[in-house]
C-alpha cells in the first residue's frame, strides 16, 4: 500500500482494503445469538426469583395464607433451573461449546421438565376452576392456578426460545471452529 509519509503503491487509491473490514457471518452471529440469549436469561431469572419470593413467603408465612398460596410440588425442582442459565452465561466469554452443551441438556432436564410435570399436577384444579368456578389457593387475589399456569406458559417459551437460540449458537460455533481446522 503505503509507507507513512511515502508514495502509494501504483495502481491503487488507498480503498482496496474495504473487503477485509468485514467480519464473517458466523461470528456476526455468535454476537446476535449471545445477546438473544442474554435477555432470556435475565427473563429467566426474574421469573425464578418471583418463584423464590413465593416460595419463600408461603413457607415463612410471612403473609397470610390467602394471600400467597404454598408452592406447588413442581417449582421446587424447577428452582434448580437456575445452574442451566449459568452454566450458559459460563459458556459465552470463550465460545465452550462443552458448557453451552450441558445448558442445553439441563434446561431440558431442569427447566422444561418440571414445566410439564407442573402442568399435569396443576391440570385437576384448572379444570375444577373452569367447571365449578371454586378455587382453593390464592396469590394476591387471584386463584394460584391461573397465577401459575400464566408462569408455566411464559416460563416455558423463555426456555424455547432459549434452546432455540442455543442450538443455532452451537452451529454457528462449530462454523468457526471447522474454519479454523481448514486453514
């Protein structure tokens, strides 16, 4: 090209470098990708501290108990959905695909999980509630059964999409990492 202060090299005006300014798709990507999951993760997490603080103030009984309802069997298993989440956010600084991969297999394990065995356990009060109008268990006014089934379909589309965004990260991964075998 160029020295500093000297002549440019014959034949070109000093643009010929724009095609190296690209960055690759796949880390473009991974960029995207992190950031998507990021937002699900904090989500995540805002959804399982509201899990805890219910947990917590039904068994502390710090309000009465037709105010917040006990929790449901399910949510205590569901409360250990929080390692998956950090394992992810574990896996981001240095692209560990071994990381991202046990997030993946432990929010299926412990997040998506007990989102389906809470759906069947709360099933029999749901329908009790549409048929007969009576529920038993209350969060602030509201029958916990609607309260915590509103949760399981929110919580269970956050950890969707999380997997969703996980895997097409993965891919995006094992991109760069065949392109750096090739070279």
């Amino acid at each position: 090209m160029a020295s500093r202060g000297g002549p440019r090299a014959a034949g070109t005006d000093g643009s010929d470098f724009q095609h190296r300014e690209r960055v690759a798709s796949h880390y473009q990507m991974s960029v995207t990708l992190k950031s998507e999951i990021k937002k699900l993760i904090y989500t995540h997490v805002v959804i399982w501290l509201l899990l805890l603080a219910q947990m917590v103030v039904g068994h502390l009984k710090l309000l009465p108990h037709d105010q917040v309802a006990m929790p449901y069997q399910w949510e205590y298993p569901y409360l250990l959905s929080i390692l998956p989440s950090l394992l992810g956010l574990l896996s981001f600084p240095r692209n560990n695909i071994s990381y991202l991969v046990l997030s993946m297999i432990s929010t299926g394990l412990f997040s998506i999980a007990p989102l389906i065995y809470g759906a069947m356990e709360m099933f029999p009060m749901a329908q009790q509630l549409y048929r007969h109008g009576k529920a038993y268990r209350f969060i602030f006014g509201f029958s916990a059964v609607s309260v915590m089934y509103l949760l399981v379909v929110v919580a269970a589309q956050v950890h969707g999409w999380q997997l969703y965004y996980s895997k097409k990260l993965l891919d995006s991964w094992f991109t760069s990492t065949q392109e750096k075998k090739k070279k």
